[in-house]
C-alpha cells in the first residue's frame, strides 16, 4: 500500500511502533514526543534524552541554494530544537552521512564547520556517527542531551485554561522555501530564517519550569498545536490574528498570492516554541527578557481544536506539515 493511502508519514509511525515492542520500564516516554525520555538513574538525578533528524538533499536543502556551513548548522540546529522542546539541554551527537561521489572533502569539511558553530554554542560534544556511499548527501543526527525531572515539558502536558504561547514570528522559513523555488530572491531575513535557522535554546530553559507542555514548531504551527491537544487529550483555540508574522513574511505572502497565517500554520521549520502555561505563572513569564506571543488557549478535555478566523468565524484547524502527503 503506499504510504499516502493509510494517512502519511504520522500514520506510519502509529502503525511501526506496534511492530516492535516500543515500552521500556525505564524508558519513561519513547515515541511520539520531540524526543525519548529515559530514566537512567534514580529521582533526582537528569534523565537522559536522545532525539534523530534526517536531512536529504533536494528534500531538505539543496546544494546550490545553502553554504556547506549553513547545511551542517541547520542539521544540528533542528535536533537542538527537539532537547530544547523537552526543558532539556544538548550533550553529545552522532553524525551519520550518506555522501554521493561528487561529495568532495573540502565539502564536508565546511559542512563540519557549520556543524561545530552550533556545537561550540550548546558546548555539545562529537560522540560518533557512521560514514557510507550512497546517491544524495545525507545527514543524519542523533543528539542526546540531558534534563532536570522538574523541567521536563512533554506534549501531553497542557490542561484546559492554559495559554498557548509562540517563542517568534512564524511562517518565514516557509516564506523564504516558496520564494526561492519560485526563482525569486527572498529578503535576507527569510532566507535566513530558511538556510540557517537557529534553535531557541536561548528560552527554552527559561520557559520550562513555567511550562505544562511544549513542543518545537518543526511543520507548522497547525500540526503541533494538534500533537498537543491530541497527547494531552484536551482541546485549543488558535486566534488567527495573534499569530505572530514577520513583515517581510506579509509581502512574501502577497507576492506568492497565499495566506501569511497559512504560511505560519502549514509551513514549516520554524524552530520557535510552542508552550502551553498556565495563567497563574504569566506575570513569571513576563519577567523572563524574550518576546512571547499568545496565540491561543487550551479549551475542554478532548474537545474540538479551532481556529478564530480574524472575521470571527471559526472552522477546525488546519494541519501542518506531512511527508508524503
Ligand atoms: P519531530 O518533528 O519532533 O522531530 P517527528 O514528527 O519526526 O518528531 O516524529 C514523531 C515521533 O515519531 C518521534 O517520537 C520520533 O522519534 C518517532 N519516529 C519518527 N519516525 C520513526 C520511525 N521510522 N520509527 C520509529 N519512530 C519514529
Ligand atoms: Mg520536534
């Protein structure tokens, strides 16, 4: 069957954790979170975290529009933001690459170099990996990392009454992917925000112990505001006009004759927070130096997930980002 016909790349996954067996005594969250929670040791020592990410070619990045340093940062920059979604803080990486035979030293060399500007930010060391031939340059990394029981921020976290909350504008790396695959030059920020993201770690472990839930805004805001709700059996509301969008986000939008709020909720590789807290600890919240945007609030247990349009109507959220869909 392909893979479209049973739901997309989520449904897969449902269907290949029953294939092995996916609970583990100390595995205290494995499948279906930013990343696997163990308990290594017992209260109160760290748990241990371990999160994956694959970055193919011409899937993810192509060669002609990023730097070799821009490919290494974003690969280790989209697992950062997994450790950071969980309260936790990045430790050790292995790196496994898929290198086709026009892939030269000099390249992969650079692309180290990003790699290690990222690394030497989150002081994360080089633990291992795999090296092999194959058709298009492939990276993939494995990032474990380390949190405090107390901070740890799980997606089924959120209770009804709390705040949902963005960490940043969203929809600009979407804005910065459209434009460039329309052959148009997107502004430098989009293109930024697009070729080199960089996690939030700078917030994340100022937000955990404030927190109930989290998650990283990895294929649109609609997609993640669903694997809250949905893990933590709760329903939400998103107002569309409390989505945070970068100006330049709002005329890329009009040039490619879309919706800026579908480019924040569809779009993807944002890499901003998505947190639900309650409101008692907003005024700890607002001591903390970042900006925070309120998008939304957590509604009844298992109740519907909505969006408020801008003209007061309200219809189901969109969804964001699935492969193979
Ligand atoms: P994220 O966007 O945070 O990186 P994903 O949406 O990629 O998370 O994955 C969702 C969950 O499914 C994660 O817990 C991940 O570890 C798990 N997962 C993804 N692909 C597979 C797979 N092929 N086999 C087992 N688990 C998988
Ligand atoms: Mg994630």
């Amino acid at each position: 069957m392909n893979i479209n016909e049973i739901g997309g790349e989520f449904a897969l996954i449902e269907r290949l954790k029953n294939l092995i067996r996916s609970r583990h005594a100390q595995m205290e969250t494995g499948i279906g979170d930013d990343a696997a929670v163990i308990r290594i040791a017992p209260e109160p020592a760290p748990l241990l975290l371990v999160t994956t990410d694959i970055l193919v070619e011409n899937r993810h990045f192509k060669r002609n529009w990023s730097t070799p340093q821009q490919i290494g940062l974003k690969a280790v920059e989209c697992n950062v933001s997994d450790i950071a979604a969980m309260g936790g803080s990045p430790q050790w990486m292995f790196v496994s690459l898929v290198l086709p035979p026009d892939a030269t030293t000099e390249e992969i060399e650079a692309i180290y170099a990003g790699m290690n500007r990222s690394c030497k930010r989150y002081d994360i060391a080089l633990a291992g990996g795999d090296t092999t031939q194959g058709e298009r340059l492939t990276i993939n990394i494995t990032l474990l990392g380390v949190v405090t029981p107390a901070l740890l921020c799980l997606r089924s976290s959120a209770r009804p009454g709390d705040r949902l909350m963005v960490t940043g504008s969203l929809g600009a790396s979407a804005a910065g992917f459209m434009l460039l695959s329309a052959g148009e030059t997107p502004s430098a920020y989009l293109k930024d925000k697009h070729l080199a993201p960089v996690s939030r770690m700078d917030v994340s472990q100022h937000i955990a112990p404030l927190a109930n839930a989290m998650i990283d805004i990895s294929d649109g805001l609609g997609s993640e505001v669903y694997h809250i709700c949905e893990q933590s059996r709760v329903g939400a509301v998103v107002n569309a006009a409390a989505i945070p969008l970068h100006q330049d986000v709002r005329s890329a939008a009009a040039r490619l004759g879309t919706d800026p709020v579908q480019l924040a909720l569809s779009g993807g590789e944002d890499f901003e927070l998505l947190f639900s807290i309650s409101p008692a600890n907003l005024p700890a919240l607002a001591q903390i130096e970042a900006d925070f945007f309120e998008v939304g609030h957590i509604t009844d247990p298992s109740g519907p997930v909505h969006l408020l349009h801008t003209d007061g109507r309200s219809s189901p959220l969109p969804r964001g980002f699935n492969h193979f869909q």
